[in-house]
C-alpha cells in the first residue's frame, strides 16, 4: 500500500509539472518565432534602385538598419521599374493579401509626372492607395517627388503640393521630398538625370529615416 501510495504522488507530481510547464514553453516557443511587421515600400524605380546592384538602394539600407536596430520590422521591396499610379493600384491589394504590413510606404506618381498625365488625375490614383491601406488598418508614409524644372512650374507646383495636401487630408506623415540634397547635383545623379546614384542612397535613407523613425 506505502508503494502504491509513493506512486500515485510521483505520478501526480509529474502530471503537475507538465500542466504547468507545457504552456510556459509553448508561451516561450511561440514568441521565440513570433515574425516581424512587415514594412512594405510601394514605390517606382528612385526605390527599386535603378542601375544598381538591389544592396546599394535605400531600400535595402533601410532593411538593414531596421535589423541592426532590432527594430521589430522587416522592410520588403514591393517597388517596380517604370510603374504608375494606375499600375499601382493594380498589384496594391494583391500585396496586402500576400504580405500583411503594419505599415506602407507609398512612393508614386513620378512616372505619371513624367508622361505628363492631370495632376488630378494622378492625385484620385494616389488617394484610392491610400484609402486601401487605410480600410485595413495599415499606416501609411507618404513620400513626395518634385519633377524637373523643365516641366514648367504651372505644372511641377500643383504636382508637387499634391502630396502635402494628401498627406494633410488623411493625417499622414509626410517625406516632402524623396530626393531632397540630391536632385540637380549631378555628381549624385545619374547620366540621364532622373535616377540617383548608388553614392547618393544613404542621404535618401536619411531623408526618409527623419520622418519614418518617430512611426516605428
């Protein structure tokens, strides 16, 4: 009987310990794979770094200073060569489906700008990304692109105020100027005058980094 007594204690000693310590390991196991926000750039080719080796754009500086910093986000380039407004919102909400992010970096409309398409018409496309993101709870960076001088200021200064009044609009943090510091210095642009250089990446990141850096 004192054995049989001395049995059921250990056994009931063991089961106590597992009803315990099972849920503290999965409690642990799981935060130990708990995966980072997703940071997700939604940009043109001045963020798919054009030219250059995919390490030396901004984006990818970007990635890594979020690691470095144990930031608790992954930063991943969703930024096309040569997109539009309209393409944009084309492969956005696939996007969100695929990745989830608790934030998006919106950087369009140069290409629209380019091929001289209505500012209003490029402001609907950008307002529709943003109302996107929004609906589904995902924060929103608004990054603003100023064109070349030669497009005439009747249609560079309507385009370029876009971005304020969108980012006052919707309460948006904005980066006025993605390529603030580094437009018109050739020696950070490339030969065509549009694309900078892979010199010119870290002042971007800094650019962007001033206004990201209080949303993270």
């Amino acid at each position: 009987m004192y054995y049989l007594l001395k049995m059921r204690t250990t056994l009931y000693r063991v089961i106590l310990c597992v009803t315990i310590l099972v849920p503290l390991y999965s409690a642990s196991a799981h935060a130990a794979i708990e995966p980072y926000k997703k940071l997700l750039v939604v940009g043109d080719s001045l963020s798919a770094a054009y030219n250059l080796a995919e390490e030396q754009g901004w984006v990818a500086l970007l990635a890594k200073r979020l690691q470095e910093r144990e930031s608790g986000y992954q930063a991943i380039n969703a930024s096309v060569g040569g997109a539009t407004s309209a393409a944009a919102l084309q492969r956005l909400p696939s996007l969100l489906d695929l990745h989830k992010p608790a934030l998006v970096i919106l950087e369009m409309g140069a290409n629209d700008g380019l091929q001289g398409k209505p500012v209003s018409y490029i402001s609907a496309n950008l307002k529709h990304l943003i109302e996107l993101c929004l609906a589904r709870g995902i924060r929103v960076v608004m990054v603003g692109i100023q064109l070349p001088p030669n497009y005439g200021k009747r249609y560079t200064a309507p385009f370029y105020n876009q971005y304020a009044q969108l980012a006052e609009k919707y309460q948006l943090p904005l980066v006025p100027f993605l390529l603030e510091g580094v437009a018109g210095n050739n020696a950070l642009m490339q030969a065509d005058r549009l694309h900078p250089t892979a010199e010119a990446q870290p002042i971007i990141l800094e650019t962007v980094w001033r206004i990201l850096e209080e949303e993270l």
